[in-house]
C-alpha cells in the first residue's frame, strides 16, 4: 500500500473535492476534461482502473453470470408477492432482464473498484454528498443507464457502499445540498412525425386487428415494413412510442424489506452487497409504478391478442412496451426479436444477451450458436444495393461513442486507450493521406465529457474533425476509404454495401467468443482488420492511392462475401423471408406450448 495518506474523490461533482491535501481520483470519469485546469493543479493521482485486463474480464463476467442465474429465482419470488401476481420467470425477464443484467454488473464494478483503490491506497478520508429525500432509484430502466453516469448519483452510490463495508471504511464527511428527489433524465424534446407515418398512425386505428401480428421498431426500412405487413395479410401499422408518465415516488420503507429479505439468501461478500442494493435500485416503474405501467398498457392501442410480436429495439428501454409483451407471451403470443447491431453471436461480453434467452426467436444478421436463433439477414440494409463512394474521395475514420458507465470493466479508463490508438493512427499517416482525413465523432462525444472535440486539434493540428453537418450517408458517399476503428455495426454496413473498408481495434481478439475467431482471422489476412493503429496507418499509406485496384482484388473480396455470409447477409425479398420465420416461428412455439400443457 502506498505511504502517503490521500484523500478519496468518487466523483466529478467539485463539491466533494479536497484541493489542500494529496487526493487519488477513484477513476477518470471524475476528471473531466473541460476541467483538467482544475485536476491538472492538484497533488492527486488517478486508481487503478478495475477490471481492465482481458483475464480479470472473463472471471468476472462468469462470476456475475453465475450468480445472476442464482438471483433470478429469488426475485421472481420477491415480485410476485409484492405485486400478487402469479408470473413465470420468463414475464419478469421480458419486463425487467436486461436492467437486472445491467445493475447486476454496475454494482459488481462499483465494488470491486473501491475494494482496490481502498486496498491499494492509505485513505484518510472521503466526502460523500447528502441530501434529504435523494432516492438512487430512477422512474425507468433508460433514466438508470444515465444515472450511472452522474456525479451525484455515482457519489451518493458510492457513500451507501461504503456505510455498508464489512471493514469499515474512511470517514465521510457529509456535504448537504439541496433537497431534491434523486435523478431525473430530463425528458427529450418532441419530434414531429412526417405525413406518410402520421398517414399510417390513423390508418392503424380503423384497420389494426386484435390478433394481428405487432411490428414495431425492427430496423427494416419503411417499405419493407410495409411490405411485410401486408404479406402477413394485415393493414400497414406504425406505433408511437408511448411516454412512461410515471409519477409515484419510491418507497425506502418498502424497499428495505425488500431488501433485507433478497439479501439474507445471498453468500458471499460481493453477492451480499449486491443484493441489498438491488431493490434500492431498482427503477419505480417496477415496484411502486407497476400498476401505473400496466395501466398505461392497457391504453396504448397496442393489438388485443396477438399471434406475435416483433421488435428489434422495443425490447429493452420501452416500459410500456415490454410490460404488454410480458403479458401477451403469457396469454400465448410468440416473441421474436431482431439483432440490434453487431457484437450479437460474436462478442464474449455480450453473448448470449438478455433478450437471446426470453426470446421465442431470435433473428440474427446470418449466424445461428443457439436453438432458438434463426439466421437472416442485415435488417438495416436488407437488399444488396451498388455501393456509394468516391474513389478519389477523402479517408473517413469513425469513432465509438464514449460508453455510459454500466459495465464491469472500466470504460473510461478504456477510453483513454483508444483515443491515443486514433492518434497514433492518424500520426502514423503520411502529410498527403492525413490531409485527407475526416474524423467522425459519436453521438456520444456531445453528452459524455471526454473532449475529443477539442482534443483532436491539439493532438493533430489542421484535423478535420466532423461537426454533424453531414450524415454518415453523405460522409461514407464523398470518401475512398472507411476506417472503423473498433468492431462496429459500421463495420458490418460498409462491409456489405461493399464500400471500402478497413478497421483497428485495441484489444486484439479478445473480446471475441473462441468459436468465430476464424472469421475474424480471414478478414486480418486481407488486410482489412489491423490489430494496432500502426499497422492499419502502413495499409493505408501503401494503398491510398490504389484502393479501388485493393479492394476489388479476389483476395479482398472473397474475404468480405465470407464474413457477411455469417454476419450480415443480404436477401432478394425481406419481407416473404421474415414472413415464413414470423408465421414458421408461431406454429412451431404454438405446438410446443401444446405439447407442454399435455405432458
């Protein structure tokens, strides 16, 4: 252990800050960077960030694996009695499994982040801010994802983990702020629909039937939705999302015996600290808003009995949705969801996902690793489509978004990783190629607090750095080259729109299940996967002149129809595919259900 005693920071809030003394920052998300003059002047180093080696990463993802499968029993049996209900398994893995994975690993991170910092430095003290009637819960599962993100929240969380430490902990010195109820995502502004869709909207009231087929969010384009309605035989639908409206406050009397009640099962240190936090977390509109939600259900027009429903996105922040989806599977109708992006089937973090498991099908982009998944096709750009791109265009390099704070490994700290990668990518090009290079920024990068907008300047003077002036569209149709520079769903689109590609990641292949590695190996033997930034700068200089002549080579090419063929494949006729699994998959889940109630 260090010598020197420090003073602990969980956070960006400054209030909790110690400016007089020696400080470790518990992790870099609590440096911003618009505020390094602050940080940049303090005696304060930065913890090890936890989790961050790959081998660390695959025991704690077991070890959370494991006990989650361990913890669902008991809460089924918690949330039944508490809402006196009688729901299988399954209606709660619809309505809340994709949370429970997420708060599961927040905590598991937590945890074992200030075990570390607190086993690696001499803690002298912390400050943790308070404020009467602050509630870590959230309204929903979507404001939860963001919580993690606030320096209030993330302070107050780490507080609570603290008072609880079986060791004890440093003092905390109590900072009171204002009251206020806990955190609250602000709600988005309202967007104006277009003609056809509202068209559409008021048509589904005269022709929606109660047993008609409910698609919504799949990512198909338009008119293949439309067509695919109307190979079901059932008049073109398009559904609003509809607001949550929760308005009940959280209990902390009842959630404390909830609590309390979760945690006496538990064995084991970590397992005991997450299960007397997961009720306390959990978002109202699953305790006390429950009946708020169902009654909002009931009202959204959503179709009265459906053969089955049909959603690529729907499943995991749309509260109203997935509370009618629970209770429609048990009455009968068969779920099947789309792949939302890559990292589906291949990545070791994520495989299988939440809505893999309580899925009756799950529609994959072409790979199959389980009974229940049926390969496909890109549900984005289900049509082979001739490539748009300029062959003396410029070299467009695409980020990742900056990732909210809702894993077990550090992502912040991995941040800081890959953007070094980026400019040691675009250093590592020649004057006449990096003059030709646009970086395109994330979403992300406007909400999250790493600065690349003004880091890139810095780093590489004269970068062309994207503003959102243009869409991804309008960037990829003006360059010669698209370079990913981690496994994207972008990784998956240009290598099927046959755009040229090349990409670099960091961490090797890693993060990906042993079992689809070869794939990956042929698309590193073509040259179009680098695995460092400098290797992946050398194939650009050589090849930025003749990348048409690269990319249109056998070689190149034979690589890329093999990925795709497993990864993102292309159909003549969407809709009559997706309508034989649609109707395969209702007749097939049908005649087991049968055979069950039989036995």
């Amino acid at each position: 252990m260090a010598e020197t005693p420090r003073f602990l920071i969980t956070t960006a809030d400054q209030r909790t800050w110690a400016f007089d003394r020696p400080a470790v920052f518990l992790g870099q998300w609590c440096r911003w960077y618009e505020c390094r003059d602050v940080w940049g002047a303090m005696d304060a180093i930065v913890a090890r960030p936890y989790s961050i080696s790959s081998a660390q990463l695959h025991r704690d993802l077991d070890h959370v694996r494991a006990f989650e499968a361990i913890l669902w029993p008991r809460l089924v049996s918690i949330l039944n009695d508490f809402h006196k209900t009688r729901h299988k398994e399954r209606y709660w893995r619809i309505l809340l499994g994709n949370w429970l994975t997420m708060v599961v690993r927040v905590l598991h991170n937590r945890v074992g982040t200030l075990e570390q910092c607190l086993a690696e430095h001499r803690i002298d003290g912390t400050a943790t801010l308070v404020s009467s009637g602050y509630h870590l819960a959230t309204l929903t599962s979507d404001a939860f994802v963001w919580a993690c993100n606030d320096p209030a929240w993330n302070n107050i969380l780490s507080g609570r983990l603290l008072d609880r430490r079986s060791g004890g902990g440093p003092d905390q010195e109590k900072i009171h702020v204002e009251a206020e109820p806990g955190f609250r995502r602000p709600s988005a502004p309202a967007v104006r629909t277009d003609p056809v869709v509202r068209l559409m909207q008021s048509l589904r009231k005269i022709g929606v039937r109660a047993t008609d087929v409910m698609i919504d969010n799949t990512y198909l384009p338009r008119e293949h939705v439309v067509k695919l309605h109307l190979a079901l035989g059932q008049m073109p639908q398009v559904w609003r999302r509809e607001p949550v409206g929760i308005v009940t406050q959280p209990s902390p009397a009842i959630r404390q015996i909830l609590s309390d009640r979760l945690e006496t099962q538990a064995d084991g240190a970590v397992e005991r600290e997450i299960s007397a936090l997961v009720f306390e977390l959990m978002p109202v509109c699953y305790l006390e808003g429950y009946p708020e939600l169902l009654t909002h259900a009931a009202s959204a027009g959503f179709p009265k009995r459906p053969k089955a429903i049909f959603t690529s996105n729907n499943f995991d922040s749309d509260e109203v949705f997935k509370i009618w989806a629970a209770e429609q599977t048990e009455r009968g109708a068969t779920y099947i969801i789309g792949q939302h992006g890559n990292v589906y089937g291949t990545h070791h973090q994520y495989a299988p996902s939440a809505e893999e498991e309580f899925a009756d099908r799950f529609v994959s982009w072409g790979w199959a690793n389980r009974p229940n998944v049926v390969p496909a096709f890109n549900l984005k750009h289900p049509v082979a489509a001739p490539a748009v791109y300029d062959p003396l265009g410029r070299v467009l390099l695409v980020e990742l978004s900056p990732a909210h704070q809702t894993y077990i490994d550090d992502k912040v700290a991995r941040f800081e990783e890959y953007f070094s990668d980026q400019v040691n990518f675009v250093q590592g090009l020649g004057d006449k190629v990096r003059s030709q290079v646009t970086v395109r920024l994330s979403g992300g990068s406007r909400t999250h607090h790493e600065g690349e907008h003004a880091r890139w300047p810095k780093a590489v003077p004269g970068i062309t750095v994207d503003t959102f002036d243009k869409t991804m569209r309008e960037l990829v149709a003006s360059s010669r080259l698209v370079v990913h520079s981690y496994d994207s769903t972008g990784l998956l689109e240009t290598l099927t729109q046959n755009v040229p590609t090349m990409a670099f990641w960091q961490e090797g292949l890693d993060h990906l299940l042993e079992s689809v590695t070869p794939d990956y190996q042929v698309l590193i033997d073509a040259g179009i996967v680098h695995l460092s930034p400098q290797s992946a700068a050398q194939a650009v200089n050589e090849r930025f002149d003749t990348i048409e002549q690269w990319w249109g080579s056998e070689k190149v090419q034979a690589a890329r129809r093999h990925f795709i063929s497993k990864y993102s494949r292309q159909v003549d006729d969407p809709a009559k595919v997706l309508r034989f699994i649609i109707l395969n998959a209702i007749s097939e889940v049908g005649q087991s259900d049968r055979a069950t109630t039989a036995s």
